[in-house]
C-alpha cells in the first residue's frame, strides 16, 4: 500500500529519511529535516511525500515530489527529489510502484512530466530507471551558494 504521510508518520518517515541520506552519505542539520518534513504536510507547499506499506504495515519505502515551474510547459513540471526502499524490500517492485504513484499524482495535475536524478554509481537503481523512463543525456551542474 502507497498514501500519502500524516501528520502522526513522522516516527515512521524519519527512519527511512535517515537512511536514505545514509545511502548517499549525506547528512543534513536537524532543522532542515524538520523543515523537508512540515513542507509534506503544508497543503500551501508544492512538496508531496508518500510512505510505502508491506503486508504487515511497515513502511518500507518513501518518495517525495514537488511541483515547479518550467520555461519549457505552461504547466507545472514534476520532480520526483527523493525515492528510497529498505534494502530488504528491493527487487520487488516497489521502487517501479512508487514512481507509479507520482506519475499518476502529476497526471491528474496536468504536468507534462515527471523527472529525476540519480548518482552515477547507483546502477541498480539506473536499471529500473531505464526500463520505466527515457535518459535525455544531459548532465547536472551546481554552484553552491552563501559559503
């Protein structure tokens, strides 16, 4: 079962939040997960996020979208930012479910499409990217700011 997170998820939420960012060896202040998490249940927001159930109603993966405009459509586009599943759950189709799931959100909102990024050295989810999705080509770039 995929829906999306409640007010009462954060318990649930924060631990598949934490390793996802452990996945990618990434850390972030406090504040700023406390803020991803207030931006998925403030309706104002263009950020979304659902949890993903087993049979027996753990959360097992998370995905997390917003909306953006584009200079490309005249509608917003998707961003799909974040996808994880615990590593126990993989392999069985729930990343490809996940992934459904925002395509079916942003259809019903009239976005010409969905995009994402992964790192380079996540092959095995490149695999499931490139049977579900096209690969444009192009490369990221970033700049940081304010350091």
């Amino acid at each position: 079962m995929i829906r999306a997170v409640r007010a009462d998820d954060y318990q649930i939420w924060l631990p598949l939040w934490q390793a996802y960012l452990a996945f990618y060896e990434a850390e972030l202040p406090a504040p700023v997960t406390r803020t991803t998490w207030e931006r998925l249940l403030d309706p104002a927001e263009p950020v979304h996020g659902a949890l993903a159930f087993d049979d027996e109603g753990r959360a097992v993966g998370l995905v997390q979208w917003l909306f953006h405009r584009s200079t490309w459509s005249e509608g917003d586009v998707c961003y799909l930012n974040d996808l994880f599943v615990d590593a126990s759950q993989r392999g069985k189709g729930l990343g490809r479910k996940l992934i459904a799931h925002v395509h079916a959100d942003a259809t019903t909102r009239g976005a010409p499409e969905v995009y994402w990024l992964t790192h380079e050295t996540n092959l095995t989810a490149q695999k499931l990217y490139n049977a579900v999705a096209e690969r444009p080509g192009f490369i990221q770039y970033r700049q940081l700011t304010g350091e």
